[in-house]
C-alpha cells in the first residue's frame, strides 16, 4: 500500500489542504480554502477516500519543531 500525506496549513489568511500519494516524490495535490470548517470538511474526505489506518502526526511535529528551536 503506498503511503499518503495530508497537511492542513493556516498562512494567517488562507487555509491550505496538501495531499500526497506515494512519498516524498509522489503526486500532490492542494486546495485552498477562506475558512477552517471548509478546509477540516476537505481533509476527512480525503482521508476516507483513502484506505489504511490513518496516524495523526501533529503532536510529533510540534514537539520536533520546539526541539529544534530550543537547541
């Protein structure tokens, strides 16, 4: 089974869904959209669409990128 992405990502003005099918060098798609709802609506149909057990990473990243900040 090959490996899917997604990504929801606030720039301060937009929200932005990416998705990738088949690791770093897979396909990606992305989506913008004006508010939070729309774009949380988009990221749980990608993800049933999608088989396979999904993994929230958020957590993981946040503590990565506040370890790195403090070093």
């Amino acid at each position: 089974m090959a490996r899917r992405d997604i990504w929801l990502v606030f720039n301060g003005r937009l929200w932005r869904v990416r998705g990738r099918l088949g690791g770093d060098g897979g396909q990606e798609v992305s989506y913008d959209f004006p508010d939070e709802a729309s774009a949380r609506s988009m990221v749980d149909r990608m993800m049933k669409t999608s088989a396979g057990t999904w993994r929230d990473l958020t957590e993981a990243v946040r503590q990565e990128a506040n370890r790195r900040r403090s070093h």
